[in-house]
C-alpha cells in the first residue's frame, strides 16, 4: 500500500502564506500524478492543483489560480503547495493524492490513494 502524509497546516491570519508539504515512496508516487485537494465542513472535496509524474505539467482550478502553486521536488520525493495572500474562505482540510494515470486530474475519482490531511484556518 501507498501512504501519504501531508504537513505544513496550521492557524494563519489573513494575507499570510503557508506552504504545505506530501511526501510519500513507491512507484505510484513517483510515477503518476499528484493532486492537492481540501474540504471544508458541509461541503464537496474540491480540487486545487495537480501535477504530472514528472513536475513539468501542471494544473489548477480557477479559484486558486494565481494564488497556489505546486511543484514536484523529485530529489525529495515531494510535492508541494505554496499558498499566498490566504483569506478565511480557504480554511478547510488539505489533502494530497496519488492519481492512477501519469498525469494528474481534477476529478477525484482519478486519485487512488490518500493522505490523513492537514488543517488549515485562516483568521480575519
């Protein structure tokens, strides 16, 4: 089994950054795509970015384009998401996942492991 575990959460004021971090190992880690996904209470899992096998595509949703960017340190073995100018309406749980295909999706249906996910609140 693939285990994925997600770092980098916290409490933040708005305007602030916070860059969260995935780690895993294995093959389907290495060599499929990666997505960051969050969830807020009451709501759907909402994608947020993707990334390829190889870190040279990537993806976004329109919500955070701008704003979020991942990346894929293949030295590490991580995939990253650095968050900018955060606002109350991103505090939700942030989770990474390791996609079945090479590239990544926005559906998460296409993802077939999953981290424990890690809390981000950002306060007014």
């Amino acid at each position: 089994q693939v285990t994925l575990v997600e770092s980098g959460g916290g409490l933040v004021q708005a305007g602030t950054s916070l860059r969260l971090s995935c780690v895993s190992s294995g093959r389907t880690f290495s060599n499929n795509g990666v997505g960051w996904f969050r969830q807020a209470p009451g709501k759907e899992r909402e994608f947020l970015a993707g990334v390829n096998w190889n870190g040279g595509d990537k993806i976004y949703a329109d919500s955070v384009k701008g704003r979020f960017t991942i990346s894929r340190d293949r030295v590490k073995n991580t995939v990253s998401l650095q968050m900018t100018n955060l606002e109350p309406e991103d505090t939700a749980v942030y989770y990474c996942a390791a996609a079945l295909r090479a590239s990544s999706s926005r559906a998460t249906t296409d993802y077939r492991y999953w981290g424990q996910g890690t809390q981000v609140t950002v306060s007014s």
